[in-house]
C-alpha cells in the first residue's frame, strides 16, 4: 500500500461539488492482477449532487444499485452502461446524503468507459474503499492545477436546469 500521500476519509466526506475539482490533478493507484502498481493523474470529473439532482442514480432513491452512494463517502460507486461500459464513481459527503463524482478522464485517457476499461474496474469494485483498499487508491499529487468548469455531458433526460449546471470539471 502507499504511504502518507494517501487521501483520507476526510477529503471525500465533503460536498461532491468539492470534491469533484479537488480530485483533478491526484494520482489515481491501480494494482492490477499481476501485482504491478499504475499510477493515473485525474483529469476530468462529473458532479452527481444526491437526491434532488434529477441526472443523479439516487434521485430515485435508495436501490440495490444506489445503496453504496447512501454511505459515507470513500466508497466506490460502480455500474454498467449500455451493457458494456463500467462507470466509476466516487462516493463523497455524509452518510444518507447520496453524492458522487463520475471520473471522467485521465492524463491521455478520455472518457468514462475508457477509465475504467483500462484501470480493470468491473463490479468486484463496487462499495470498495478506498481509504484502505489495496488495490486501488487516491494519492496527492501536490499539484494545484488550473480548473475548467461546463455542462456535465449525457444527461438531456434530466431537464434542461440539471444538465446546464457546470458541474463537469476538467483540466
């Protein structure tokens, strides 16, 4: 596991529209299956703001699918697009307040299906923790980068107020 650059449970129990910028820029640690560790830096986010945001999986309530976003931040949330794309997400807040980012890109990796085709993220990674995963974690990276905001993107279902809201963040 990594040292002391680790993000604790502290930088995800804040509002997601806090965390969502705050992730661009840290190093997203991947151990793969052969023991190698792969280091990402983030470089475009999603914000899913709990029950009121209409383009958010928890403003239907409480599901089985939804269950891992109603706990405290730290967690992942996965699920399958389309039946072939896994989304990752990263629960952030307090618990019974569903928040989480959608990790949209990496350093010279565009696209949420892509993220997670190449960091090897399936169901299996779904609830993980990742203040104590060992195979998958957050590090800062120290670097205070230059933030872009727009329209999240994908999300027309939601009514034109939610999906004009400039919660996608990006380098």
């Amino acid at each position: 596991m990594s040292g002391n650059k680790r993000l604790k449970s502290d930088f995800f129990n804040r509002d997601v529209l806090d965390v969502a910028p705050g992730l661009l820029s840290k190093i997203l640690v991947v151990r793969k299956a052969e023991g190698n560790l792969y280091k990402y830096h983030v470089s475009e986010t999603e914000a899913y703001k709990g029950s009121e945001d209409l383009a958010c999986h928890a403003c239907r309530g409480r599901t089985p699918r939804t269950e891992v976003m109603f706990h405290e931040g730290g967690r992942l949330y996965v699920y399958l697009v389309y039946g072939m794309h896994w989304m990752l997400n990263v629960v952030t807040g307090r618990e019974n307040d569903p928040q989480a980012v959608l990790i949209r890109g990496l350093e010279n990796c565009p696209g949420p299906g892509r993220v997670a085709r190449i960091l090897g993220i399936d169901r299996s990674f779904y609830g993980e923790d990742l203040t104590t995963s060992d195979r998958i974690w957050f590090e800062d990276s120290g670097i205070m980068p230059e933030i872009k905001t727009g329209a999240r993107i994908g999300i027309d279902y939601a009514g034109e107020y939610w999906k004009t809201r400039p919660w996608r963040f990006y380098l």
